[in-house]
C-alpha cells in the first residue's frame, strides 16, 4: 500500500495519517471504499497494532474516515468534496 520511513523524526502514525490522506484526496481510496483492517495492516507494515489505531483514530477525529463497529473502517464520502475545494483555493 505504501512505505513509512522508520528513520524520520516524524512520528509513524503521523506518516500513516498523512499518506491516508493523499491517498483519499488523490481519489485512489473511493468512497465508502474499506480501509485494511488494524491487524492486516500491522502485519503489512510489520508495526504494531496501536500506531494503526491511533492513525485511524485520527482520521477518523478529522472526518476523513467513519467506523462501523464490527465492520471496519471506511472511506467517508464528504470529506473529498471539501478537499477538492481546499485543492482549488490552493492552485
């Protein structure tokens, strides 16, 4: 899915929020699309399972993702148009 650099003073949930987020702006995550779960991608990223947590908790906090218990995590629909707005004010 994408590589986290081990060596950055960024903390890793930072970097995995960061990339979720341009991931789901550059519309390569789609809509209500499901994220992997907390352990697949712990496994995936040989992490442990709380960093991915505390990253979905944040996306989750800033209205890029929603979560349906028993389900999983996923993409949140309306977050993309306001991006997209963000984007156009920016360029």
């Amino acid at each position: 899915m994408f590589e986290l650099d081990f060596r950055s003073r960024k903390p890793i949930y930072e970097q995995l929020v960061d990339r979720l987020k341009q991931l789901i702006i550059k519309d390569l995550l789609k809509d209500d699309e499901k994220l992997p779960s907390v352990r697949e991608l712990a496994n995936q990223l040989e992490i442990n399972p709380n960093t991915i947590q505390k990253a979905y908790r944040e996306l989750e906090s800033q209205g890029y993702i929603y979560s349906v218990k028993g389900k999983g995590s996923f993409v949140h629909p309306s977050k993309k148009l306001e991006n997209e707005e963000e984007l156009k004010k920016v360029k």
